[in-house]
C-alpha cells in the first residue's frame, strides 16, 4: 500500500476521531450527578438507545471477525451471526424489561437486591471486571490487526504502539465524557457502521450483476473446499469434538449476550421498562440488517480476494472487509472502512471500560468498602481511576493476542458472561427460593469454571492457532468451554440454594417481583 492510501486512511481516521472527541466534550458539560456518569440521566429514547445497543454490540468481533471466518470457513463462519441475533430474543422476552425496573445502574443492584448486599455486590464486580477485560482485550487485538493491514506494519511493536493510541483515545470518552458522551460515540459508531456495511454491500452485489448465487459461485470455486464450503460442517463437522465444539460456541452465543455486562448496563440509560423493550427491537433490526451484509461481505471476499491472500494478509481473517473493500471501491472506500472499523473499537470498548469502572466503584467501593455512605463525587472520581487501571490491563492483554480471530476470542467472553451472569439473573428474578449461597456458589462456580477450562483448552496451547501455539499444556478438548461451565453455573446455584440453612427474604422477594414486573418503588416515570 503506497504512502498516499496510508495519508488517506490516517486522515479519514483522524476526522472521525475529531469529531466524536468534540461531541464527548460538549456532553461532559452535562456530567453534573452519579446517574448522570454511570446512566446519563436515563435521559435517551428507546430508539436511540436501540441505535447504542447496537453500537455497543456490533464490535469487532461483528466487523472484520465475522467478516473474515465466512471469508475463510464459509457457513460455519456465518454461525457467529446466527447466533447473536437469536440471542436477542431471550433479552427481549425476559430480561429487559425486569432488568430495567430492578435496578439503578450495575448488574450487581439486581441480584444485591433480595440478599445480603456486601459479598452478593463483590461477586457481581469480579464477574464484570473479568467479562470486560476479556471481551476488551478482543477489541484491542482487532485494532492490531487492522492497522498492520491499513498501514502495511509487520512489526509487532508497531503495532503495540497503534493499540497504545487507540486505549488512551478511548479512555478519554470514558473519562471526560462518561456514559452520556459514550452513548453518542456508540450512536455515531452505529449508523456509520451500517451504512458502511449496506455501501459495501450494494457495490459488491453490483459487481456481480445483483445476483447472489453469482457471488456464492465464485466463492466456491476460490475455496480449497469447493462446494462444501456452502454447506454446514466444513469446520465444525469434521470430528465428534469439533460438533461438540459447535454446540458450545452456540450455548456460549445465545445464552451469552443477555448475560453480558455492558449490554445490560444499556437498560438503565431509558427512562422506563417500555423504552428499554423499544430498545431491543430496535437493535434486533439494526443487527439482523447488519449481519446479512457480513453474509455477503464474507462470500464476496472469499470470491474476490480469496481465503489463502485473506489468511496470509497482515492481520489474518480480521483483514477479509478491508481487503474487499480495497478490491470493490479503491483506496477511498478503504479509508472509510477503516475509519468505521477504528470507530467500531473505540466505541465498544469504551462502553466496556464504563460499565467495569461503574461496576467497580459503585459495587465495591460505595457498598461494600465504604457501606453504602459513599459521597458522590468521590464514587465517580474511584470509576474514573478504575476506568484507568482497566484500560491499560486491556492495551497489554491487547498486545499479547494480536493476530487472533476477534469474533473467536469474544465468544470465550460471552461464554465467560452466561457461565457467570445468566443463571444468578434468571434465579434472582424468576425463583423464590434462591438465595445468597445459591448466588455466590452460581457466580463464583460459573466464572471459576469457565476460566480453568479456558486455560486448559485449545484456544490456550496446543495448536497452532492457540494464543501460545508453541506449548502445549491443554486436557480439555472444546475451545469453548459453554457447554460444560453454562450447565454447571445452574447446578452449582440450585445446590448453594437448597443446601443452605438461610431462607429466602420473602418480603424482599415479594417486593423485587412487585418492581420488576410494574415499576412500582423503582422511580420510573
């Protein structure tokens, strides 16, 4: 790529930077409360909340990970897309709604509500803190990867430094312009990201006389697969294992994302239960148009570019959009691609950085350091230095997975986010029984679990797309632990509940089924 294309992509970059660097200080104005910070006032419609739910969503992963597994994989690589879209309805049918008329602005204020605060408040922290830096350090890899692609870096410490830049960019969102600004920038991200996404689209359609089965054509025919690269199982039907593999990574998809801490953090940033279920159908549409588009995105780059060039391209599978984008509409198109693609990063992680620093100071510093007799200011000021501390635990976590499948490290995250989070919600809201144990044993069982098996599998050692492919210490064979540690959160909270001698607290149980169904006691309007 010559220097000129570099100049372009840079400055394309930097006026968006720009931009939403204004907007996120005209909105720190406004920063004048703690809901303010943590929930911006509740002030957002449930359209423009939808439009941050998928700006916040749709992230890297979305993009160039998805993107670059249907380049190289075909179907099985589409199953990511799948996946996430389904899993909205669970949000939508059970969870938004209660969420939002439960809680103020953590996960940790709904399932504190009915048991004993303190230890209840520091699980639901330690299982946000980890979710977040996980699913961050996805994010950071993918900004490696894309400027290697963008500005032809091979070297790794190059790239360290452009990962740098981009964490310290995005603590600034968080940091002056708090959740307020960050909701604007997802807003911003959004409706750039698909209409990125629909141009390329259309372009690439246009390209092949509109005609779909032109495009799948000469994907096969790129393939080393052929044909079988539009059928099922061309990664995952190989092997028992790899079918079970499968299964995991669906649990992990499905049941994840409603378990995932900055999405439901989103909740609180509507006024009201009805606006918050406004809010998922409106993300629901805006991804479901989205992912149609990585369908033919993927196929076409497969057709036009190529899985072997895809793979062997700076960045591997994370680079299949950029690259096609270069092939469909030139160095301009690339440049804009790159652009929504560093916009995509910048505003995910963002929100994550939010919600881990929200959850920090909030849950542990307010109720269970200081009792709840936390002042305001000092609160906020204690998320501001947490959002510090994660930023850079995820630049570095960043620079250690460089060269990974973004798509495939968030997935360990939403499988870390349903083995941790999903059976506490369900139990808290839909189970009288339930009690502190069963919630402590939940969390702490799913979260345990999930990492040890995560640490123990392929996706660690082992093999030659492992993040540390040049040992090998694995015993457990799934890449994706769902299948095992999602399961095992449930039983270990149904155990922790009926061995425990402590009873439910009825008359709070009663209360929390009163708010979550009505809003009633909650200060909805």
């Amino acid at each position: 790529m010559n220097p000129t294309n570099q100049a372009l992509n840079i400055s394309v970059f930097a006026v968006f930077v720009l931009i939403t660097l204004y907007i996120v200080y005209r909105a720190s104005s406004r920063n004048v409360t703690q809901s303010d910070y943590y929930a911006a006032g509740s002030s957002f419609t449930g359209g423009q909340n939808g439009m941050a739910l998928a700006g916040d969503f749709l992230s890297a992963a979305s993009f160039l990970g998805i993107s670059g597994a249907i380049a190289v994989t075909g179907y099985d690589g589409f199953l990511y897309s799948i996946g996430w879209v389904v899993a909205w309805l669970m949000g939508l049918m059970l969870i938004a709604e209660r969420l939002r008329n439960t809680g103020r602005y953590t996960l940790g204020d709904v399932l504190a509500f009915r048991m004993r605060q303190r230890p209840v408040r520091a699980a639901a922290a330690n299982a946000t803190l980890v979710i977040s830096l996980f699913y961050m350090i996805a994010q950071m890899a993918g900004a490696g990867g894309l400027i290697a692609l963008l500005l032809d870096v091979h070297d790794r410490t190059a790239q360290a430094a452009v990962i740098a830049i981009v964490g310290l960019i995005m603590l600034f969102y968080v940091l002056v312009g708090g959740m307020k600004g960050t909701t604007w920038v997802q807003i911003i991200k959004a409706v750039l990201l698909i209409l990125c996404v629909t141009m390329i689209t259309v372009f690439l359609l246009g390209k092949f006389g509109f005609n779909l089965s032109a495009i799948l054509r000469g994907a096969a025919e790129r393939s080393p697969l052929g044909e079988a690269v539009l059928s099922p199982g061309a990664k995952y039907g190989a092997t028992d294992t790899t079918k079970l593999d499968f299964i995991s990574l669906a649990l992990a998809l499905v049941l994840g994302t409603a378990s995932l801490p900055h999405v439901l953090m989103r909740f609180y940033t509507v006024p009201n239960a009805r606006e918050a279920r406004r809010s998922v159908s409106w993300a629901i549409w805006l991804m479901a148009t989205f992912y149609l588009c990585t369908l033919v995105i993927g196929f076409g780059a497969m057709a036009l570019v190529g899985p072997e060039a895809i793979a062997n391209a700076p960045g591997g599978e994370n680079s299949a959009a950029p690259l096609l984008a270069f092939r469909v509409g030139g160095t301009v198109l690339l440049g804009i691609v790159a652009a929504v693609a560093f916009a995509t990063i910048l505003a995910v992680v963002a929100g994550l950085t939010i919600t881990a620093s929200a959850s920090f100071a909030h849950d542990v510093y307010a109720n269970v350091i200081k009792r709840g007799k936390a002042d305001t200011r000092s609160e906020v000021r204690v998320a501001r230095m947490t959002a510090v501390v994660i930023g850079v635990l995820s630049i570095i976590g960043g620079i250690a997975a460089n060269g990974q499948n973004v798509a495939f490290l968030v997935a360990l995250a939403f499988a870390i986010a349903a083995s941790a989070n999903l059976s506490t919600i369900l139990y808290s809201l839909f189970w009288k029984r339930f009690n502190t144990r069963g919630t402590l044993w939940a969390m702490y069982g799913g979260l345990i679990s999930s990492l040890v098996l995560i640490a123990f599998s392929p996706a660690v050692s082992g093999t030659p797309d492992s993040i540390i492919p040049t040992v090998d210490f694995h015993w457990f064979p799934l890449s994706n632990p769902g299948l095992v540690s999602i399961p095992l959160s449930f039983l270990f909270g149904f155990l922790g509940t009926i061995l425990s001698r402590q009873p439910a607290d009825e008359r709070k149980q009663a209360e929390m089924e009163v708010r979550s169904l009505t809003g009633i006691g909650s200060g909805l309007r």
